[in-house]
C-alpha cells in the first residue's frame, strides 16, 4: 500500500513538474511577442524630386485653355529644363 502510494504521488509530482515547465515556456514566448509587438516601427521611405511635384491644374478649364497650353513647350523651373518633342 505504501508504495502504490508513493508511486502515485511520484506520478503526480512529475507531471506537475511538466506542466508547470510548460506553462512557463507558454508564457515567456507570449511576453516575447509582446515586446516586439510593441516596439516602435520605423519607416525608411525616401523622399525623391518625384514625390515634390504638385500638379497645377488636373483638369482643363476651357478647350480654348488646352489648345493654348498644347501649343507650349513643356517647361520646369529650376535646372531640369526639357522640351515636349
């Protein structure tokens, strides 16, 4: 009776020790994820000539006014100065 008895309480003790083995590996991996869950992110998007350009009118007001700008040469100010072909 005294060994069944200490066999039992072996038992137990080892699978308390699993399980307790567990649920701490459980809760460092989800304090783990936390952490970098809440790291600040950072974006490293560079900003080029392109992204600058504004569009001055995006529609024409007058097919009078389109016709007058078709006639013109495209132009840029500052040093990158082109021609429309």
């Amino acid at each position: 009776m005294e060994n069944a008895r200490k066999i039992a309480l072996g038992f137990t003790l080892f699978f308390a020790i699993i399980a307790g083995i567990r649920v701490y590996l459980i809760h460092r991996e989800r304090v783990e994820a936390n952490a970098t869950a809440d790291a600040p992110v950072t974006a490293h998007y560079k900003i080029n000539d392109d992204d600058l350009v504004l569009p001055r009118q995006l529609y024409p007001s007058s097919m009078q006014g389109e016709l007058r700008r078709a006639d013109r040469g495209v132009s840029v100010p500052g040093p990158h100065r082109f021609r429309a072909p």
